[in-house]
C-alpha cells in the first residue's frame, strides 16, 4: 500500500485558526464545533468562539473520527473527550512521577 500526502500544514502552538479553518481541517461540520465549545469541549480564543489555537485541530480530529465512527453526538463527545484529556494528563503525571523514582544499577 502507498500512501500519498498532496498537501500538508505546519502549525505552531502560537498559530490561530477560524472557525471555518477549523471545520474544514477537521472534518466537522461548524454547528458541532459550536456545539463542543458550548460544551466546553473545545476551547475558543474569543468569547465569540471563532478562533482557536492549533491544539484544538487535534481535538476537533478526534472527535471527528469518534463521531464517525461510533455516530456520537455533541453531548457524547465532549464527555469522551474530557475523558480522553483526563487519561492524558494522568499519563503525564504518572511519567512525571515514575522519572522522579531512583533508577536502579546495573
């Protein structure tokens, strides 16, 4: 199997995307990303909810796949993604911790 890339975008933490980027990097339609920022499943840079910072396309991607995969609703993913950020930051902290613990000799 091949795999071909036409076309690819570099993002840094700093870059600010719309609304409409957003929706059309992800997959998702603009009324569902609406409906997750409501939820509070995605997090806008405005009050206004039409811009967001380049970690929300890793989101917005997931949730899309969930919500094609499994045909999950507004409501359904922001629980499963706060939930997948819940396992996320646990993970770090148990690195962090685990990096803390003395190594043994070899």
């Amino acid at each position: 199997m091949r795999i071909e890339i036409s076309e690819a975008l570099w993002l840094d933490a700093g870059h600010e995307l719309t609304l409409a980027e957003v929706a059309e990097l992800s997959g998702l339609s603009q009324d569902l990303l609406r409906q997750l920022v409501e939820l509070d499943a995605l997090s806008a840079h405005n009050d206004a909810g039409t811009t967001f910072g380049a970690d929300c396309l890793d989101i917005a991607r997931t949730a899309c796949r969930l919500h094609h995969d499994f045909e999950l609703d507004a409501g359904a993913l922001a629980v499963v993604l706060r939930l997948l950020e819940r396992v996320r930051d646990l993970e770090a902290e148990m690195r962090a911790l685990q990096a803390r613990l003395p190594q043994p000799l070899l």
